[in-house]
C-alpha cells in the first residue's frame, strides 16, 4: 500500500545550519569544509574524513559523539544510528516529527556531503572477490537516499565538482539553499546510488556466472554532453560505466573538437574491428563509415595497411574513422592527411606523428594505450519500446572455429588465410554481409541489404569501382575469398560471389539447401568451408 504524503508545501530557502560530512574521495573536501565553517555552519564527521578536517584546524565533531556510539566492525558500522537518519528525514513543518525530536534527542541536519567508496575503481582494476565486497558501501547510500528523500529541508551533495555551486548559493541567500537547487541535487543523488547499486549487481551477475539474472541494471556516469544525437533535433549524452575495455570510451583525445554522436558510436565500430588484428602479427588498418568498413587490410607496415584499406573504396573512406592496431608512425600520419578524415584512434602515437596530425587541427586524434581484447566477455544492450535486449558480446573469433571443408575441393593456404580474414571482418558488417578479400586486404564489402544477392552485387560493384580508379586490368574479386557471415539460404548467393570471381568461400552453413549450396561451389571448382557459427550484426 502507497504511504500517503501530509501534503506539507516545501519551503524555497532553508538555512543550513549544520553539515554531515563523510567522503571517500578527500578531493576539495577541506576548502569546501572551511567554506562551510566561515559562514557559520556547524560541521559533523566520520572516520577518515574527520581526520583530515581535524588536522586542517577546522572544529568538526565525531557523529560517534552525537549517537554515543563508536564506529565499530572496520568502519562498517558508523552512521546506521536513528539520531542520524532521524535528523537527516524529520520534516521540520511537521508538528509530530518535531515532537519526535525533541523527545528522542535529534538534532537536525541541513547538509550532506558522501561519497561513496571506490566500488567502480576496484572492480574495473580487477580486485578479488573479497577485497570488492568489502568496497560496497552501505551507511554512504542510506544517508543520500534518506537526505534526497527529505531534499524539502536537506541539501545532498554526492559530487566535488557542485561543492561550488553549494557555496555560491549559500553565499547568494545568506546561509540559504533554494529549493531548486535542493531538488536537482536530490536528483543527481538518487541516479548516483542507482548507479552505484547496478555496477554491484552486475559485478555480481559476472562472479557468479548468472547468465541473464532476474533483475538487470545498466547505469553510467555521464561523461560529456553532446550537441545532438544522430540528428541535431535529437538530444544526446556519453556515459561510462567503469569498464576499463580499451576503446573510446578510455581513449585519451590528444587533439580535435568534441566528437559527435556519431563519431563515437563510428570509433566504437571501427577500434572493435582492427581489434581483430593483433598487433604483432602485423600492421593493420580499418576505415569506418556509418558503423561498417569500407576498407580494412593488413600490410608489411602500417601505411602499407592503410593504402590498402583505402584502395577497397577511397570514394567512401571520405569523413570516415581510421582504426590502426600499432603505433601511428609519421609516414602512415603523412598518408592520411591526404584525406579528409573524422578521427583516428591508434593504441599510441610518436611524436613527429602528432606533428603532423597537429597540421589539421580539427582532426581527431584519440590513443587508447592497448587494444580491447576480441575475446573478452561482456554484454550489450539496445533499448526497444518498453524495455532492453541484453546480449553476451559476440566475442567468438575464427581462429578458434572448427573449419569444415565441405567441398570436393581443399582451400589452398592462400585462400584459407583470405577466408579467415573475410570472416574475421563480417563478424562487424552490418547484415547481410557479403566480403570479398584477397592476399590480407578487402576488395569489395556488402553491407546491410535485405537480400544476401544484393549484398554480393553491391561489393563486387565497389571492387569494379576501386580496380577503375586504382587503373587495375581486373578487380581484386578475381581469386578472392568471400565470406558470408550467415548461411547462404540458396544458391544464388553463392553464384553471384562466383560470377565476380571469388574461388574459396566461408560460410555458416545450416541451411536446408547446404547441399544445393555446395554442389554449385562443386560445379564450379569452387572451395568451401563452414564455421557452425554466424555473426549477424544488426
């Protein structure tokens, strides 16, 4: 049953006359404290926090010494007291709750100030089991959902960056918070307690191996405000959630304007891919244009790699993200200025490269120190009306696969090589993906058709376009690997592959018509392997 409200009206300025300080993070809390304390404010305070105040010479009293009761249990039991919360939800217009008060000794209290403990900070450096239960705080989120309840009477702060604004305030209305203000900031409360609480739950989810738990939170810190989403009449946000998964969310931006919506979703799509390739295996590059590749290769050095990758459709590599898997060098930075390009995101940079990147400055540059690990596990989530689609991260790469030959005819070394390449970039093709590749390097890509055919025309169109602009005889399709990253439901497909000149093919398989499937690879002395595993990307 709903409690009902006294319908008690709250006032616009409330005094403050007495603070509830308790903060893991130390930053700014003193000179925030002293602020405080000069205009009169009463100061309250635990543990490790009334240390520091202490030793700064600022009179702060021990909430030990307002309950007469000492911190116990490691500091697990400090402010779970009722002549705390008592003070923190007494509604002061309200004739019973003051009653309350005096009989039971509670003293108001005004402001808070918590931070919690490093929850986010140890689970992302990868802290054991013990040590991170240990760092889910308790007291710190019962006192800001009770003072955010109460945000009528009691301003909640839970972040150093508005100890300013708080002391403007005060100092505007003389002593005095405004009720706006008390209530945004009962907002920002109760999103970081929530927050908090979903990082938990889901490290949880994770060390118990809980596939899809019954309850699932997914909550971030909001890290920039955007102009506009995908569109400028849309609104926008970026928010981290503390997953330490090299990208661009961890990407330090070296150079260039805010990155859009867009960018960052493009970045994402174009670093996850290169990501494929390991660094000391050889170079590699991957430009991204509107979420799918338009050229990805590898070469003897990255700016090897990086012309091949813009040979596959130069045309639309215009604007595009450039994903490098080594340090960008000065030659591959030289290349690329040649080319109107949104971002490039590398694990690092030399400093003649930076140099060079300087030249256009409007040019995002953004280093991440390592790649993310194609294997690692993870979730993903897409929001749909009235709810969440919750995913494991398809985190399945070929080399891992059981390949099965399935033809008459065996790939060469060559061609298996290719095959994997292919396969390795349709896992981030958006479907229906069709990719031609040849010697380490995409000769045509088909993305996101309704139709397999479709898909397999469109890129070995793009490789007659690339082959004319690059004055080559023949397109690169010609004794090209093609990879499809579901099954070919029915032959056509695989005869439009054919017809551009691709020889080996990697596929699913799992479609009632395999066997129709193979005998026209057959027919046309054509290799084909099969992963048992699709890579749909939608």
């Amino acid at each position: 049953m709903a409690v009902a409200s006294k319908k008690i009206p709250a006032p616009d300025l409330v005094s403050v006359q007495t603070a509830l300080l308790s903060v893991s993070d130390k930053s700014g809390i003193v000179e925030f404290a002293k602020a405080l304390h000069e205009m009169g404010v009463r100061l309250l305070s635990t543990g490790g926090t009334h240390k520091v105040l202490a030793q700064a010479g600022l009179p702060v009293k021990d909430v030990s010494e307002i309950t007469g009761f000492p911190e116990i249990m490691d500091g697990r039991v400090k402010t779970l007291h009722p002549l705390l919360h008592g003070g923190l939800l007494a509604i002061r217009d309200d004739e019973e709750h003051v009653t309350a008060m005096k009989a039971h000794g509670i003293e108001a209290i005004d402001l808070v100030v918590i931070n919690l403990y490093p929850f986010e900070e140890v689970r992302a450096a990868g802290g054991d089991y013990p040590t991170t239960v240990e760092n889910i705080d308790i007291g710190g989120p019962a006192m800001i959902r009770a003072s955010a309840k109460n945000h009528a009477y009691v301003t909640v702060v839970t972040d150093a960056a508005d100890y300013q604004e708080v002391i403007a305030a005060l100092s505007e209305s003389k002593g005095k918070t405004p009720y706006a203000l008390r209530q945004r900031l009962a907002a920002k409360a109760y999103a970081r307690t929530a927050a908090y609480d979903a990082a938990i739950s889901n490290w949880f989810a994770e060390a118990l191996s809980l596939d899809m738990p019954q309850h699932r939170v997914i909550g971030g810190v909001l890290k920039e405000k955007m102009r506009y989403g995908e569109n400028p009449h849309q609104s926008a946000g970026f928010y981290v959630n503390g997953d330490q998964r090299p990208g661009v969310a961890t990407a330090t931006l070296l150079q260039g304007k805010q990155l859009s919506y867009n960018n960052i979703n493009d970045t994402d799509a174009a670093f996850e891919l290169v990501a494929e390739f390991p660094p000391e295996q050889g170079p590699a590059c991957a430009i991204i244009k509107h979420a799918n590749p338009c050229g990805v290769a590898t070469g003897s050095s990255l700016v090897e790699a990086y012309k091949r990758a813009l040979a596959c459709d130069s045309v639309s590599a215009f604007g595009g993200i450039i994903a490098l898997n080594q340090v960008l060098d000065a030659d591959t930075a030289t290349e690329i200025v040649k080319l109107f390009t949104e971002v490039i995101i590398a694990p690092s940079v030399t400093e003649e490269a930076k140099a060079i990147i300087a030249a256009k400055p409007n040019l995002r540059l953004l280093t991440t120190g390592a790649l993310p690990d194609p294997r690692a596990p993870g979730i993903v989530a897409k929001t749909v009306s009235g709810g969440l689609l919750v995913q494991s991260r398809d985190n399945l790469v070929v080399e891992d696969l059981d390949l099965k030959i399935v033809t008459k005819r065996a790939p060469t070394p060559t061609e298996l090589e290719d095959m994997k390449f292919a396969f390795k970039i349709a896992k981030h093709v958006k479907s229906n993906a069709v990719i031609y590749a040849k010697n380490g390097q995409t000769a045509g890509i088909g993305a996101g058709q309704m139709s397999r055919v479709d898909s397999a025309r469109i890129a070995a169109m793009k490789a007659e376009d690339a082959a004319k602009a690059l004055g080559l005889a023949e397109p690169l399709t010609k004794g090209s690997a093609v990879a499809s990253e579901a099954f070919y439901p029915f032959a056509d497909g695989l005869l439009a592959a054919i017809a551009a000149g691709a020889t080996a093919v990697i596929q699913p398989g799992g479609s009632m018509r395999d066997e129709e499937v193979i005998a026209a690879a057959n027919e046309h002395d054509v290799a084909m392997v099969f992963t048992g595993v699709r890579h749909f990307r939608h």
